[in-house]
C-alpha cells in the first residue's frame, strides 16, 4: 500500500513521541524487527496514525524484543 508523505512523517512522529531517545540506541537488527512489527500496525491502520493508541506502538516494541 502506498502512503503519502505527511502520513508517513505523522506516523514517524508518533514513534518518535512514545519511544523518545531509546528508539536512538537499536541495533540494525532491532531496528529492523521494529520496523517490520510498526509497518503492520500502520497498515492495521490504513496509515491513519493519529488513530493508533501509544499502547500498541509499545506493543510493536515488545514484538522487536522478543526477536
């Protein structure tokens, strides 16, 4: 699905909001688990991110964890 560039920069914002200076010491591999476990709840979403709670960004987050 493609996004435009003002959903994208809403949802990169919302990330950056709940995760704040953690989301800045990742390894390439948590980064890319990450990445992989937002893009699904975006798209559960369709790339509406003022409709996504803080709780299930923290949930992608615990998903990165246990990979």
């Amino acid at each position: 699905m493609k996004y435009t560039e003002e959903q994208l920069d809403a949802m990169s914002s919302k990330v950056a909001s709940v995760f704040g200076e953690r989301i800045n010491y990742l390894s390439r591999g948590q980064e890319g688990s990450l990445e992989h476990a937002l893009v699904e709840v975006f798209e559960r979403h369709n790339g509406q991110a003022e409709n996504i709670p803080d709780e299930e960004i923290w949930g992608a987050w615990i998903v990165m964890e246990a990979f």
